[in-house]
C-alpha cells in the first residue's frame, strides 16, 4: 500500500477510523482490530498517532474485516437513500475513495447535480481539489446561464441552468451527482460540460450502475473516463448485492484496500 495524495499512511489510518466511529463503537472496533478502544480513540482524537508500520498493519486489518462494506451494508439495508445521504461517515468514506480514483489529476471545477446532496458533497470536493463549485439548478443565479432541456419520461421534460461563466471553456471537471440511477440528469451535466468544451475526468455519485454512466460518456464523448461510487448497482457487479427493506436490491462497492 503505497501513500497518497492526502498525505500518508498515518492520516489515512486517521479518516477511516474517524468514518468507521460513525458506524461502530470502540469496543465493536477493538473487538474487530485487535488493538484497544482507548488507543483508537487515541488515534481518532489525535492525541496519539501511530507509526507508519502500525498505521499499514491496521488498515490491511480494517481491508481484511470488510468493515467499510459491512457499514455501508447496515446503511442501504435501512431503506430510503436519504438514510445513507445523511451519514457523516458516509461523506467521509467517499471522500476516500475520490482522493484515490483522482490522485494527481488536475480539476478546475466541480459540477454537482441539481439536489442539496449533491450540492453539499460537491462543496466537499471543491475544498479537497481546490476547484471551483459549480451547482446545477432550476433558478438561474446568472445572468448568463447554459440551460438544458432534457427528458425525464415520455411526457415530461425538465430543465437544468447553470452559470456560463462558472464552467471554465476547457476545463478540466469532475461531476457529482449523489444518485446516479437518474441517468436522465446526468446526461444533461453530460451535455452541459460538452457544451463548454470541457474535459470530464470522472463522474462521482454515492449510488448508481456504474457501467450505465460509462455508456452515457461513451456515446456522447467518445470516452472512457472513471466512475467511482460507493453502492455500485451495475449488472456486472451482482455478486454482491444487499437487499433493502422495499426489495430495492443495491450492490456495494469493492474492499477498503481497493478504496485507499
């Protein structure tokens, strides 16, 4: 395991257990890992910080108990989407998962879907790349806007606005749109960067078939850029399905390792 982007090993032992402490107790931890609750707290509260080797020991140990599928299994198991939306532990963890998708790629602009969540974890990620934050929506803050039409059923169409002048023309721009099941929505932000001859370097979401928004990049671009999510509902990846309370089946992601 090799160090990252958002620093090293030791601070990224430090956001996954800060995630984790969301979806168990210390005790539940210490009982899983091997090591104390009183030292995790330790290292979650940063008043101790452990050794590199300490650091790449737990983390393989956190991969090896499955523990991030295992939280984020307990989530989509609870039902409605807004129950995992609203986890601060479940930004966390897609955070982490960006930061290794996109380490070293240079990104000039978020551009978040037309929903508060959206919106707010694309204000996450704005931060993390030092990017600007552009946010879809149906009330135009400009005076110079891009509008899109597009087809959300048969008989109804919708309308997405965002700012001209906040998608810089050949950009570089990472979209985030929390549900990426609404395809209809995401070809529009598609569209909207094609428009402003903008690069897409990948696509974001916390649910969705990754393989359907590939498809979308590849017939309207031509390209094969990276899709990260955390429940993955693609056809491909049914081996791992979950089943929530109203027989919504939803498909988690890969390991922690394949995560950091």
């Amino acid at each position: 395991m090799q160090e990252n982007d958002y620093g090293n090993l030791k601070y990224t032992l430090y956001k996954v257990l800060n995630a984790l402490k969301y979806f168990y107790s210390f005790k539940k931890l210490e009982d899983r890992l091997g090591v104390s609750a009183q030292i995790l707290w330790r290292y979650v509260t940063l008043r101790s910080v452990p050794e590199r080797e300490t650091a790449e020991k737990l983390l393989a140990k956190i991969a090896s108990e499955n523990l991030v599928s295992e939280a984020l299994a307990k989530i989509v198991n609870g039902g409605e989407l807004w129950q995992m939306l609203s986890s601060p532990g479940v930004a966390s963890l897609l955070e982490l998962r960006v930061l290794e998708s996109f380490k070293g790629e240079k990104i000039n602009a978020i551009v978040a879907g037309p929903d508060g969540y959206s919106a707010a974890f694309g204000a996450t990620l704005s931060d993390l790349f030092h990017a600007r934050l552009c946010v879809a929506s149906k009330t135009p803050y400009s005076k110079h806007v891009i509008a899109k039409n597009y087809k959300v059923s048969q008989d109804y169409y919708d309308t997405m606005l965002l700012p001209k002048e906040c998608l810089p023309r050949r950009g570089r721009v990472l979209l985030v749109m929390v549900d990426l099941s609404k395809l209809p929505q995401v070809g529009a932000l598609v569209d909207v960067a094609k428009l402003r001859q903008c690069t897409i370097v990948g696509v974001v979401g916390v649910v969705g078939a990754a393989d359907k928004v590939r498809e979308i990049l590849k017939e309207r671009l031509g390209i094969d850029a990276r899709v990260v999510t955390l429940v993955d509902q693609s056809e491909s990846s049914k081996g791992q399905q979950y089943q929530g309370r109203q027989g919504n089946q939803m498909l988690m992601a890969g390991s922690l390792h394949d995560s950091l």
